[in-house]
C-alpha cells in the first residue's frame, strides 16, 4: 500500500526552516527510537554539513536495547554526536542537559576566540510528527510551554525558548517529504503515529504491522495478543485478537477496525513490547 502525507503547512514550514537554519548553530534531531531510518527527513540532512547537528533517540524506552547500541554505535562512526533518552525520564533529561550545555559551550568558546563574542548559542529541534519535540523541550526548559500531544501535527508555527541566558531552542512544526523512498517508510511511519489516522487504512496498517512484528518480535506478540499460531496472514491475525478480546458486530463477526485501531495504539503507547524494526544496515 501506498502511504504519503504532506500538507501545505508542511511545505510551508519547510521553506521557514530552511531560512531559520540560518540563525542557529546546532541542529537537534529527534528521531524515533524504534525506526531511526524511517524517522530521518532526507530532505534536511544535506541542510546540517555546517551545523553541529545532535542525534536523540527518543522513546527509547519502547526500543529494543541491544540495537539502539547497534544505532548509537553507527551514529559514532560518522562522528556524530547521539543520545538515546526518554523525553519523560529526568535522568535521562538530566543526562542530556549536560551533553548539550557540554557542546553548547564548546561552540560560544570556539566563536569567542574567533569573533571576541560571548554568543547566545542557538539550537533547532526538528523531526518527524509524533517524534516527542515539543515534550523534549518542555523537559529540557522545566516548564509547560511548547504544545504537546499523542496526535501528529500539534505544533505549527516556530517557537524559540530560552535554557539558560547563553543557550536557545527553536521548536519547529514536525515535517515529512513529499514521497517515501520505499513503501516500508511509510508504513513504518503509521505504526508509530506518525501519519494522521485519516490518512492511513488503520486495518491495512495493523495487518501489515503484525505481519512484519510475527518476523521480528513472535514472543511479544504471542504474549500481548494471546496467539497461539502466529504464522498466519495479518488479517488472520487481527480476526483472532478481535475475538479473544470480545470485540464482535452483529452475528459474532470480528470487529476488525476497532482490534486493528487498537492494535496500532498498544503499539504507539509501548505496550508491546520493546521492539526496534529497523538496523542501520
């Protein structure tokens, strides 16, 4: 099936920040946990090559563990500085504070040398829809002022806040491009809330997903959803999860919208399971 999602705001907003790029000096990227490649917008990573761009793993507390080293470990290899956080966890917050202040005063020092200036130093945060930015940076500032939301496009125009007198964060709405590479982007992309439901065919979605996570993660699966045989095509699947949990129409027919629905939310929420789909080879 074919997934895209790429509205006019979207557009919009990528020409600001292909403007806004200008005014900072290091580029924040919050990319889920559990798909990094699926979650990094191709469109801006030829944009960062005189920034310092940041990598943060969020949700990592719904990732597999054992690869998000995999993920962190290929990040370092291409110098890139990576943290792997949970946006909600204030040790993890604590933890990354201290990374980014760390780099942030490496930056003002190195400008101080060479212009006599004690700049501001000022970072972008950017990412997918539904990556976590706007809760990022309420945990990194202490308060409650960029929007937040379990619902892709909740933040639509820029927002700068202040950290500390010498450091600034830019929130900036979450952005896709205007066509996947391949269709496992896309799909990868709706498991994890990313698309707006109305965009998706949320059975199509969850059956493909079960499919994918049958391959991946059976013992998971076998335990949320009670399934005795997991061999079976995704709508099978999604029929028996529809039954054990009771949800019927009328003549006992399975209620495959509302088990799919579900499914994908358990998903989205870190019910599951830790689980990670994607390596970086």
């Amino acid at each position: 099936m074919s997934i895209n999602w790429y509205p006019g705001h979207m557009a919009k907003a990528k020409r600001l920040i292909r403007e806004d790029l200008k005014l900072v000096d290091m580029v924040i990227e919050l990319l889920d946990a559990r798909i990094p490649s699926s979650s990094t917008n191709p469109d801006f990573s030829s944009l960062y090559h005189n920034k310092i761009r940041v990598i943060v793993l969020n949700k990592a507390d719904y990732a597999d563990p054992d690869k998000t080293k995999k993920w962190q470990d290929h990040y370092q290899n291409q110098n890139m500085p990576v943290v792997a956080i949970n946006a909600l966890n204030k040790k993890d917050i604590n933890n990354v504070r201290k990374f980014l202040f760390s780099l942030a005063d490496e930056k003002r020092k190195q400008i101080r040398k060479q212009r006599g200036i004690n700049k501001t130093i000022r970072a972008m945060v950017v990412g997918i829809p539904n990556v976590g930015k706007s809760t990022f940076i309420n945990s990194i500032t202490g308060k409650s002022k960029a929007k937040t939301g379990d619902r892709p496009g909740i933040t639509k125009v820029k927002q700068w806040f202040r950290v500390t007198p010498y450091f600034e964060l830019l929130d900036t709405p979450g952005l896709l491009w205007p066509k996947f590479e391949e269709e496992l982007i896309g799909l990868h992309l709706a498991y994890v809330g990313s698309i707006k439901e109305e965009i998706i065919q949320p059975e199509e979605v969850a059956f493909r997903f079960l499919e994918e996570m049958s391959e991946s993660y059976p013992d998971l699966l076998k335990t949320r959803f009670q399934l005795n045989h997991i061999d079976r095509e995704g709508y099978e699947l999604l029929a028996e999860i529809a039954v054990k949990r009771g949800w019927l129409q009328s003549g006992g027919i399975a209620d495959i919208e509302r088990a799919a629905k579900q499914v994908l939310y358990e998903y989205q929420a870190g019910i599951i399971g830790r689980t990670t789909l994607e390596l970086p080879y």
